[in-house]
C-alpha cells in the first residue's frame, strides 16, 4: 500500500524524479541525492514498510528480494571485489530521516569505521 506523504512512496510513484539504477516487481533502487560515498544507491522495497524491523517481521520474503537487489546493484556498480556496506538506519537513535524501509548500499572507497564514535 501506498502512503501518499511518504517521500520514497512518490518516487516508486513516479512523482519525484530519482536516478533508478534498478527496478524489479518489488523493489526499487535510486541513487542518494546526497551522496556520502563514490557509490551510495538507496535500495526500497516498493510496498511501504516504516523501517526493516516493520518488514523483516511482516514480509521476509520481501526482506529477502530487497537483499537481492542490493546485491545484484553492488554487482552493477562494481563493488563485489572490494566491498562495501549495506546499512539501515532505523528510529531515532539509527538517525533514520526518511520512514520508508530503505538501505543504504555504500561503497567505491575505504568506508572506515563502522560507527563514527568508539565505545571506548
Ligand atoms: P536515512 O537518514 O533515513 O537513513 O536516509 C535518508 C536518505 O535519503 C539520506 O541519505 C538522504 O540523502 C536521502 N534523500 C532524501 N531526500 C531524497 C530525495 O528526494 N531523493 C533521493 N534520491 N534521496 C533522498
Ligand atoms: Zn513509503
């Protein structure tokens, strides 16, 4: 179902423009209009999910094809030889902005540190 305020609802819409780097029946990946690294594409399932909690608990099979499309995606962009990072920010304390399940598939140059702070 379609959640007509939701940002990523209005681009698998069609409504707001986006760089689609892949398509499927379920899923929908675009590049970040504002990239954090070389590659940084934004893989969304097209069925609104608030975050991957909401999915993995109601749809793990679409959990499942939102994965292949991240990692048919990293295959595209050349990531599969040096790695990359695939991450889903969620709630509050994740620093989700957007609440449209949605990863973050990272990669193109050393990404350092998973986390920006230590618990050291
Ligand atoms: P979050 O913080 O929710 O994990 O990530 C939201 C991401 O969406 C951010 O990286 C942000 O740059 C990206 N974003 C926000 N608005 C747009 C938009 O209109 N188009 C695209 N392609 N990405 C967007
Ligand atoms: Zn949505």
């Amino acid at each position: 179902m379609s959640t007509p305020d939701c940002l990523f609802c209005r681009i698998v819409a069609g409504e707001i423009p986006a760089t689609v780097v892949r398509e499927t029946p379920t899923t929908l990946a675009f590049r970040d209009i504002d990239p954090k690294a070389p590659v940084h594409v934004l893989v969304v399932t097209k069925e609104h999910y608030a975050d991957v909690a909401t999915l993995g608990q109601g749809d793990p099979a679409l959990a499942g094809e939102l994965l292949a499309t991240a990692a048919a995606v990293a295959g595209d962009e050349g990531l599969l030889g040096d790695g990359f990072r695939l991450m889903f920010n969620t709630g509050g304390y994740g620093g989700q902005e957007v609440f449209h399940v949605h990863a973050h598939l990272l990669g193109g140059a050393p990404l350092g540190p998973m986390l920006a702070r230590s618990m050291a």
